[in-house]
C-alpha cells in the first residue's frame, strides 16, 4: 500500500465523523464550511477514500464536539461492541434516537432510557436465540 492511499481505519474514522454529524443534524456543507473545504472533500473524508491529516482531525473533532479518540472508535479489532456504532447510526431510526436522547439533559432520565432500550434489545437477543 502507498503512504497516499487510504485504508480501512480511514474508512471506520470516516464513517464515525459522518454518525457523529448526522447525530448533530448537521450537514455535509455546514461541516465543509467551517473547514474552509468543500462538501465532496468532507464526503472523501466519510467515505474513507481520502486521509484526513492530524490537524484537520482535530479542527473536525472540535467542531463536532467529540473527544478525537471516538473518531477511532472501531478500528481495534479486538470485538468491542462500540465498533458497530457507526453502522447503527447510518439507520435513520437511530439517529432520530440519538438527537432526542442528547436533548435530555437529566441524568436519571437518560439513565432511565438506557435501561429500558437496552431491556428492549436483551428481549430481541433472547427471541432470536430461540428462533435458532
């Protein structure tokens, strides 16, 4: 592989930057604007076919307001359950989750929330064991 050419943790960095934007509601240009880049360098970027050097990481993970080290999450191949983020938030259902639980700001009731989303997923584990 060449210096220049992209690889799969530009494709996984790609792909968290894009659920952290979409989770903010906000788009491709917005993003691009206050980079000083256009939309399809910031869709390169996502799309993983371009590397994104240190400092425009971190002007991204400032403007996105994510500690850098979430950019990463998923490129460890060592099974985390955080590594399949980034594909449940390309499900619009869970971006539409995911913006309403950042609006609430009482820590019992997200606590509250987690309990039961993760209640309701243990229930569909356990349907789909049976199933087999």
């Amino acid at each position: 592989m060449s210096k220049r050419s992209a690889c799969e943790t530009d494709a996984v960095v790609g792909r968290n930057i894009r659920a952290r934007r979409l989770v903010l509601n906000m788009s491709q240009t917005a993003l691009a604007d206050q980079l000083g880049l256009t939309f399809q360098q910031v869709q390169k970027y996502e799309n993983g076919t371009n590397r994104i050097g240190a400092s425009r990481l971190l002007q991204i993970a400032q403007l996105l307001a994510a500690p850098i080290a979430a950019l990463f999450d998923g490129t460890e191949s060592d099974g985390d359950s955080q590594s399949a983020l980034p594909d449940y938030l390309s499900n619009a259902q869970a971006v539409r989750l995911a913006r309403a639980f950042a609006d609430v700001d009482d820590t019992d009731v997200r606590r509250a929330i987690a309990d039961v989303v993760e209640n309701i997923a243990e229930r569909e584990r356990r349907k789909a064991r049976n199933k087999q």
